[in-house]
C-alpha cells in the first residue's frame, strides 16, 4: 500500500514537472500527439498503465473540442435571435391608433409571458359604446418577431420591436407612408 501511494505520489510529481514548458498553441488547437507526447512518463508498469489511460483520455477529448467558430455556427443553428428571445417584451402597450369615423382608438395591449393577453380599446367621441376590452392568448409567429392576437379579436396581428408594438395590416405587412407612426403602441414602464 505505501509502495503504490509513493509511485503515484511520484507520477505526480514528475506530471507536474513535465508541464513547466508551455505548449506551442493552446491545447484546444493542438494536435492530438501534441498533447500526449508531454505526459508519457515512465516510472513503471502500474503507473506507466495509469498516464497511458489518461493522455489516450486527453487525446480522445483533444478531438472532440470545438473551435470557436464551430461552437457560434452550431449556436446559431439552435438559436436565432428574435424579439421573443431577444427582447423585454412583456408588459403594457398604450397609444392611439387612427381611427375612420372618430378622433382615434385609444389602445392599450397587455402582454403576458404566459402567452395571454388583455386588450382594451376607446373609440375617442362614441362614450360607453365606443369602449371594448377582450382577453384571450396570443401567439408568435414562426420567426419570433410577431404576435397574433386570438379570432374574438380579428387576429389582429402586431411586430413586436424594442418598446414597441406596430400594429400590422390584415396580410400581416407593415403599415407604411407618412401615417405609419400612428400605428405604433409604446411599452410603458
């Protein structure tokens, strides 16, 4: 027992001297055999078993390291940046919005994380029949960068950008010209 504790003791020490050099590139972008050719040590046949276990150990995770721009391109595959991961988009949105027959539409649209909504709505002149106010789920689209508000709201659709909803129109474009600033609802704080 005192033998073998004194010959891995030993290993260690020689290990930790052979590592005094630093190595010419770091060991992400060494070559296999860079990496092993700095730990074989031989004292004997128990501890030689053991360093060899361990630099084919090193050499197989040499191999399976990734380069940094693999790993950005392999993150880019599982994740694009979008509005829905991109952004705080959780909150109130409050403007008003143009109206045919009235002075405007004063909006305001919660959105919750868990993917409801409150929507309100005062046509400005028209009193207690002017007011409406829904609740339902909301949805995002396929590239995270737009909701879709339930049927019992006319599937009203809106991009979500940075402390901002712009209302889009009926083919889910949008709206564009002079007027487009009038269709935007800006998150409160």
């Amino acid at each position: 027992m005192n033998k073998t504790l004194l010959i891995l003791s030993s290993a260690v020490f020689v290990l930790t001297g052979c590592q005094d050099e630093a190595p010419d590139q770091p060991l992400a972008q060494a070559p296999a055999e860079q990496v092993t050719d700095n730990l074989t040590v031989e004292i004997t046949d128990g501890v030689q078993s053991l360093v060899s276990q361990a630099s084919s150990t090193l050499s197989e995770a040499s191999n399976t390291i990734m380069r940094p721009e693999e790993a950005v391109s392999s993150a880019e595959g599982r994740l694009k940046h979008s509005a829905r991961n991109s952004l705080d988009w959780e909150g109130v949105y409050i403007g008003t919005l143009p109206c045919a027959d009235c002075s405007g539409i004063a909006t305001s649209l919660t959105l919750n994380f868990d993917g409801t909504y409150a929507y309100e709505q005062n046509y400005l002149g028209k009193g207690k029949e002017g007011e409406y106010q829904s609740t339902g789920e909301f949805i995002w689209n396929s590239k995270g960068d737009s909701v879709t508000l339930s049927k019992a709201d006319d599937s009203q659709q809106f991009f979500v950008g940075e402390n901002v909803l712009m209302m889009l129109d009926m083919d889910g474009n949008k709206v564009e010209g002079d007027m487009a600033e009038n269709y935007n609802l800006v998150q409160q704080e």
